[in-house]
C-alpha cells in the first residue's frame, strides 16, 4: 500500500510539472535611451565571459531591480583577435528563469551606442528572469544567457511548495501507518497472551 501511494505521488508530481506553464507576459522593453545618464548606480551583476572569438562583458543596473523601476542592461561586445568591438545589432529577449517556461519576450534589438549595447527594461512582478543576448558575426550566431533576479521574490515557486506539500502529506500518512501498524501489533500481542492464559 505504501509503495503504491509513492508511486501514485512520484506520478502527480511529474503531471503538475508537465502542466504548469509560466509566461512572460509581465515585462516591457524600453529602448536604450530610457535611462538617463544620472542613473549611474553600481551595477547588481557583472560577468566577463569568452563566447566563440568574441570577449562579452555584461551589467544590470541598478544595484537591486525592483518592479516597477527602470533598469538596463549594459553589453560589451569585443573581438578577442584584435580587440575590435562588435558593430551588428543585438537583440535581447527575457524568459522567467524555470524548468517549465518556454515562451520569450523580445525586450529590444540595440545597435552600439559609444560602443556599448544598451537595453532598457520594466519588470511588473519580482521573480527570477533570464535575459538572452543574440548576435550574428561571420555568419555565425552567439547566444549569452544571464540571470537576473527583481526585487525579493518569493523564495519558493508553485512546483516547490506543491512538492513540499506533498512531502508533508507523505511524511504525516507514513507516520500514521506506522502507529496504526505498531496499534495492531500490540493488540495481537495481548490477545495471543490473553488467549495463552486462558489455555
């Protein structure tokens, strides 16, 4: 019984994953210039990274994006051989960064602006996010993923808290098998011994 009851779990978790969906339909673009150059914050991210025969150097600002507020991303795209930079368009798109979510949202597509790339962006609702940076060179394209985190997000998703719940449901009827299996146990104790003092 109790094996069944896993299996029957193990089979409900996989079906609420293959069904939920989340959408990124909570997020607005803006172009390059919706920042003014007073906002000059620290940024809350900063990778280098080498991508194909390109060096990219990415940030987020402000420090801490929260819903609501303007942010920007700020890309630097040079070639490694002879430190050219990049003079093509980039086009950023953003997803919700989960297992489930799918669907991409274009936020922009940039041409280099003092030879940085600048994407601005409105997020609605706080959550984690991936951005996506794509450019073809040479007849070759280059994706750049980075996450990006607005404002304090819950710290557990819908998947999460419906796999904790049934965590807890689990735990709770294992725990009141056991005590009714060990309830049994005892009374077949005390009616065998019962039944040995008769005899």
């Amino acid at each position: 019984m109790v094996l069944r009851m896993r299996v029957s779990v193990i089979v409900v978790l996989l079906f609420v994953g293959w069904v939920q969906s989340v959408y990124a339909h909570h997020v607005l673009g803006r172009p390059s210039y919706s920042l003014s150059e007073g906002s000059n914050t620290p940024p809350s991210m900063q990778v280098e990274t080498q991508i194909g025969k390109y060096f990219v150097t990415y940030m987020v600002f402000p420090a801490f994006p929260k819903p609501n507020e303007q942010g920007r991303v700020n890309l630097y795209i040079k070639r490694i051989k002879d430190g050219k930079t990049f003079q093509g368009q980039v086009s950023f798109t953003v997803m919700d960064d989960s297992w489930f979510s799918s669907n991409e949202e274009l936020l922009g597509v940039q041409n280099p602006d003092d030879n940085v790339f600048r994407q601005g962006f409105l997020f609605k609702k706080a959550g984690h996010y991936l951005i996506r940076a794509q450019f073809s060179a040479d007849k070759e394209p280059y994706i750049i993923d980075f996450p990006l985190r607005i404002g304090s997000p819950f710290p557990v998703g819908p998947v999460g808290l419906t796999v904790g719940v049934i965590f807890f449901m689990l735990v709770a009827v294992n725990v009141m098998l056991r005590k009714r299996i060990r309830t049994l146990k005892t009374k077949r104790h005390r009616d065998e011994a019962a039944g040995m003092a008769e005899g």
